[in-house]
C-alpha cells in the first residue's frame, strides 16, 4: 500500500480541507493522504512529519473507507466527567450556610483547601481547587483577601504634640553666618567700595 491512486473529486475535496481545517491533527492526516497519493514513499512522509509508518497505513486505511476527508478528523473526546453531575453544587452550597468551627474545624472562615477537605468527606472524591473557585462563582461568591486590621492606639492624642496657638509665618532659627545651608554675612555696601578720590 506504499501507493494509492486518487480520482480528481478525491483530491479536491482532500486539498479544500488542507486549506480550510483549523486541527493540526486532521491537517498532518489530510496532508500524508495527499503526499502518498503524489508518490512519495509512507516511510518517507512518517519521517517528514515525525510519526511511524504504520500510523500513516491508520490514517490511509481511515480515510479509504469512506472516501471522506471528514473521516480524517479526531472523533469527540468526552474528557473526565464533571464533578458537578455527582449534587456537589448542593453540598458547598449546604456547607457555605455553616461555619467550620460548627462542623468541627479549628477555623473562624473558609478557606478553598478546608472546603476540599469538608466536600470530601461529605461525598466520595475530593474536588480540586479550581473546581471549588469555580463553583463558588457559580453560587455568587466573590473571594478577598483578608485584610488585618489594627484597633486604633488609645494613646495616640497623647503622643502627638499640639499645634503652636500662632499662626504666624514662624522666624528662622538661625541667623545669617557662615554654616551649611546658611548664606554668607556681607558686609555692607560701603565698606567694599574704594574711596573715591
């Protein structure tokens, strides 16, 4: 099966998906089908596209049985089925109305890693973090970062001084004179000017 000879219809319905597929997969499998139908050897392209030679028979075998580029395409994956399907909405809702410390956690407020722990002792399998943020948002609940806050010091109208009763531009507390950030003392105008003659 290193050749395979395709009609006219076949490769234009093959090229039309090469140019409008957005899978990488179906594009790789639609492009093999195509290179081995313009003589190129399985082993040649399975290098070219990094993949052994006998999944390049797979995808030849797949498509020569309905003549249907579509049967390149990857069928649905389902995935892990959702936790939520098994009443896990109702059981955070239900622990949301309690507080820890009544069902028999050292704690004032719940935290995503103490509510892990409650919902898989409630039911079965424990949720992931991002399966409890989630389902939080989906009941309404926003997160925050707690924020300390201090009580304010009873003292503290005792450690700061009072205002001065004048309002006055204050005076400065040094005099002219030599010093750091002071201006030099001049003398007067007179004393520096010759006597005129």
């Amino acid at each position: 099966m290193d050749s395979l000879k395709l009609n006219a219809s076949q490769r234009r319905r093959l090229r039309h998906q090469l140019r409008t597929t957005l899978d990488v997969r179906t594009y790789r499998r639609t492009l093999a089908i195509l290179e081995v139908d313009r003589g190129r050897s399985v082993r040649d392209v399975a290098t070219s596209l990094g993949v052994e030679p006998r999944t390049i028979y797979y995808w030849i075998e797949a498509y020569l049985r309905d003549h249907d580029p579509i049967s390149l395409a990857d069928a649905g994956r389902p995935g892990r089925p959702s936790l939520w399907a098994e009443g896990l909405g109702r059981r955070l809702w239900a622990a949301m109305d309690l507080s820890p410390q009544q069902v028999g956690y050292p704690s004032v407020e719940w935290t995503v890693p103490l509510l892990r722990e409650y919902l898989g002792d409630q039911g079965g399998e424990r949720p992931s973090d991002e399966t409890v943020r989630r389902g939080l948002r989906r009941l309404g609940y926003v997160w925050k970062r707690p924020r300390y806050v201090l009580d304010p010091d009873p003292e503290l109208e005792k450690k700061t001084a009072d205002p001065p009763s004048d309002s006055a531009a204050a005076a400065p507390d040094r005099a002219a004179g030599r010093g750091r950030n002071r201006p030099a003392a001049l003398p007067p105008a007179e004393g520096r000017m010759g006597a005129q003659g």
